[in-house]
C-alpha cells in the first residue's frame, strides 16, 4: 500500500523518522574520521592515509547496484536497516585492530553501510513526498545527514581526546544502534515487494546503470572528486596551520552545508536543477582555489565554509533531479546509479589526493588544483547544456 501523501501533508511522522535516522547514522561513521588517519599511523600505515575514504567508498560503489535492485524488489526500510547494521558491528570492531590488513579489510566492509542505507532512504522519501516538492525533501533529508555529519566529528575528536579512542568507536556503534532502532517504526512503501532470496543478488547489466540520470551522473562525479581530496586530506592540512581539533573543520563545512541545504532544495523545485547546479559548482570552483592557497586558519576556514556551500547545494538537487528522470518503478536503480558515480568520484578523489600530497605539504595546492579544475569542467557542462538538452542526453541512452 503506497504512503504516497498530498503536497499539503508531505512533512508526515515517517518523513520526520527517516531523517532523524539518518542523522543518528551519518553521525556513527562521521565520528570516527578525523581520528583515523591518526590511528593508521599507530599501526604503520602512514603512507595509506588515502585508502581510508578509497576503500571505502569502493565497496559503497561496489554495493550500490545491489542495493538499488534489492530497495525495488524487497523493499525499501530492510535496505535501510541493512546498512545500519553494518555500521553498527563495523564501530565495536576498531578496536579489537592490531594489524593494517585487518584495518583495511574493516574499512571495505564498512563501506557497505553507506552503499545501502542512503539509497533505501531516498528512494523512501520520493514515494511519499510529491515530485513538486522533491527537492525541497531531498533538502531536509540532506541536511539531516549533516547534522549528523557536523556533530559526529567534532563529538568525535573530544571523546577521544578526553577518554579514549576506543571510547569514540563505542559511541559510533551506539549512535548506529539508535538509527536502527528508528528504523523498526517505519512502514514499507514500495508496493510490489517480495521475500528476499539469494536470486536476488544475482546483478544483470542493466541492474548497473539506469541511463535515464546520466546527466546528473556525470555532474556528481566531477564534483565527488573534490569531497574525497577534501575529506582525505583536511585533517592533515588543519593540522599544518595549527587547528588541533582537527574535527572542528569538518563541522564547519557540514554546518555551511546545513544552511543552504533546505535553500538550495527550495531553490531547485521553482528555478530548475540545473539553474542552481551551475551557482554550486561555480562557488565549488572557488572554494577549492582557497583551500589550495591557503596559508592562515582563518583562510581554510573560509575556503571549507565555501565548500561547504556549494557541496550543501550540489547534493540535494542532484538527487531530486536523478529521481526525476528516473523510470517510477525503478527509482532504487536510478538512486543507485547516482550514488555509484558519486562514490567512484569520491574515491578516485582520496586516493589520488593522497598519492599526489604524498605526505608533503608542498603539494597541497596541486591536489586542490586538479579539484578546482573538475568543478571547472562540470560548471562548463552545465552551462553550455540547457536543461532541455541534457534531459535528451540521458533519455536517448534508455
């Protein structure tokens, strides 16, 4: 039975349960970052600070095609709960780590959380919220996420550093418990679902890639590229210029995302998706031209709130606009396409930044450059294309 609601009830008790959810889950896996890079070093692995978001992210992009077949077969809140759950266990297993291996292959599994709860939660939210508010949900769902996204690391860094960092992964575990719990009051949507079976898992080619959302595709990979630079290598560079908190940046740049967030969405519903895409990844550009230059606190502060800004603004209206272009009865392809760009960018971004800084602060600029030079490339997309010949690109391909 469809929860589908009138546009005048769109902000219903199941709405408001998803997004405190996925503040409770953005929170669990956020917590940790800042600490990580620090906790590989005490295991050796200084030089592989860049496959902390790669690795990942993989198994995220890796798991998407799953996730977007299994959130249109058995439903969408199993597929949300799934991710939850993986969190969870993933959290109390930091701490038991003694070897790279085992911190790696913790990492990979851990990346599957991520590859299926927000995939299940967008989909959820596009079966009851009309296509004429779309955005504007998609907003308040984003900025749920980073709520949870600016409180997890600063909350992050002070456990850690008041108690200990084994303190912090208990904590992480425990936020992904309360989202899990959440989740139980949740009624299914979908309307065709089915047990899940292992036949289920078996991916078709055309269970990879719904060639309707390719334009916002593209976009999202030239931008993600950027956020895994970023998030790979904030800690380091704050930690170059002085600011010991090195959660503290993070919160900034979630906390610039928060603001605009529900502007942005509001934004793309009257506007047009690609009207408000072209302002993100012009600031986007910007932003990562002060980061790279930066040689004051005050200056990367000022380049993570402009990114901040544009990635709050980017994020929201490329997921409205990839379920609207999706097929009705399979937005958990669409969804998932979406994410699996997303993720490609955003660990081909951590991995490369972390190759090309090398450990050396020299090279920061470099890094960010190339960043600048992407977000360049998807403002020119989006400005040389009209929106109704970008919609032509990704229906021709179906």
């Amino acid at each position: 039975m469809s929860l589908r609601t009138s546009a005048e009830k769109i902000y219903t008790r199941p709405f408001w349960l998803v997004c405190v959810s996925s503040l409770l889950f953005f929170a669990s896996f956020n917590m940790i970052l800042p600490e990580l890079p620090a906790y590989l070093e005490q295991l050796g692995g200084a030089d592989y600070k860049g496959l902390i978001i790669a690795l990942f992210t993989l198994t995220a992009m890796i798991s998407r095609p799953f996730s977007g077949k299994l959130t249109d077969r058995i439903g969408r809140v199993p597929v949300i709960m799934a991710g939850a759950v993986v969190c969870l266990i993933c959290s109390l297993c930091y701490p038991l780590l003694t070897t790279l291996s085992g911190f790696f292959l913790l990492r990979f599994i851990h990346g599957f959380s991520t590859g299926f709860t927000p995939t299940g939660q967008t989909a959820y939210l596009a079966d009851i919220v009309p296509a004429d508010r779309r955005g504007e949900a998609m907003g308040y769902l984003g900025t749920a996420g980073a709520l949870g996204m600016a409180a997890g690391p600063a909350l992050g860094g002070w456990i850690a550093q008041l108690y200990s960092i084994e303190a912090m992964f208990y904590c992480s575990s425990f936020c992904a418990l309360v989202s899990l719990v959440i989740l139980t009051r949740l009624r299914e949507t979908a309307v065709h679902t089915s047990r899940f079976s292992v036949r289920h898992l078996a991916v078709e080619r055309s269970d990879l890639f719904e060639p309707r959302v390719l334009a916002p595709c593209l976009v999202m990979a030239l931008c993600a590229y950027s956020y895994g630079a970023v998030y790979t290598l904030l800690p380091d560079y704050g930690k170059h210029l002085g600011i010991l908190n090195k959660g503290l940046l993070f919160m900034y740049f979630t906390i610039a995302s928060l603001i605009v967030r529900l502007v942005a969405g509001k934004a793309s519903d009257r506007y047009g998706r690609v009207a408000v895409l072209r302002l993100s990844t012009g600031l986007a550009l910007v932003s990562m031209l002060v980061i790279g230059l930066a040689e004051t606190k005050l200056q990367l502060i000022v380049g993570i709130v402009l990114y901040g800004l544009a990635q709050g603004s980017t994020s929201p209206t490329l997921l409205a606009w990839a379920t609207d272009l999706s097929d009705p009865v399979r937005k958990g392809r669409g969804v998932a396409s979406l994410y699996i760009f997303m993720e490609f960018g955003i660990g081909l971004g951590a991995l490369a930044s972390g190759w090309l800084y090398a450990n050396e602060v020299n090279r920061l600029f470099p890094v960010f450059a190339v960043c600048a030079f992407l977000c360049l490339t998807a403002f020119l997309f989006l400005v040389r294309a009209r929106k109704q010949r970008l919609q032509e690109i990704t229906t021709s391909n179906s």
